[in-house]
C-alpha cells in the first residue's frame, strides 16, 4: 500500500517545499508520519499520547490537519479504492 501511497505524499511535500521561502528540506520522513497517524486512528489515543518511536505528537498533528484540510486523504482514499 505505501507504493500506492508514497507518490502522493511525496509530491504534496515537494510542492509545499517549492514554496517555502527557506528552502530547506523537511527533516521527517513521510511514512513515519503516516504510521504515527494510523496508530492514532487505531488505538483511539490522544495525540500527545504517541509513543516516542513516532516523530513529535505537534509535528505528527500538523500534517494530519494539512492532510485533511487539502483533501489528500480523500485522495489516497480514491486511490486505494480504486484497486477493490
């Protein structure tokens, strides 16, 4: 599923990377984030709950909302949908 995934990902974060007035890459890795929030939407935690194995519970939710606010979990939902 994360050969599915990753290419959206990917290319959401280059195109946020291509605006960012610093031009400094992001430090975290992408299916780390990802893992971090399907733990959360396994286990019904809080997001300051994380385990410390994930990146912090701030940057972890900061993607998340970006995710869901730009669609692109609807997105990878159409995605994955579409191999059923």
């Amino acid at each position: 599923r994360w050969a599915l995934i990753e290419p959206t990902l990917s290319a959401w974060r280059q195109a946020r990377l291509d605006r960012r007035p610093t031009g400094q890459p992001a430090t975290v890795e992408l299916r780390e984030i990802f893992n971090a929030i399907l733990y959360v939407n396994r286990t019904g935690i809080a997001w300051k709950y994380l385990p410390h194995d994930f990146p912090s519970h701030n940057t972890v939710y900061a993607y998340y909302a970006a995710w869901r606010d730009e669609g692109i979990f609807a997105k990878i939902g159409y995605d994955l949908a579409g191999l059923a």
